[in-house]
C-alpha cells in the first residue's frame, strides 16, 4: 500500500484484530484455546 499511495482496509482490520487478540491473550493467559473445541462421545458421532 505504501508503494501505490493508498490505504488497505483489509490489512488494517486484521492487524487491528490480531493486535486486539494479543492483547487479550497476554491479560487472560489460559491454557484454552480461542475457539474450543467440542468433544463429542463415540456414541453421539451420527446423531444429528
């Protein structure tokens, strides 16, 4: 964006997201993941 003088919206966003999720990470330090996973019995596989 610097080489053609205008503003990328898209790289913006994310580096405002990414700098918000490191942040958030570095005050609640947890073992969790951002996105937990669901863990399901073997039983439960093919039910709807």
């Amino acid at each position: 964006s610097l080489k053609n003088n205008s503003y990328d919206h898209h790289a913006a966003i994310y580096f405002l997201l990414l700098e918000r999720l490191k942040q958030h990470r570095s005050v609640n330090p947890t073992n969790n993941p951002a996105w937990p996973s669901v863990t399901r019995a073997k039983e439960d596989k093919f039910k709807s």
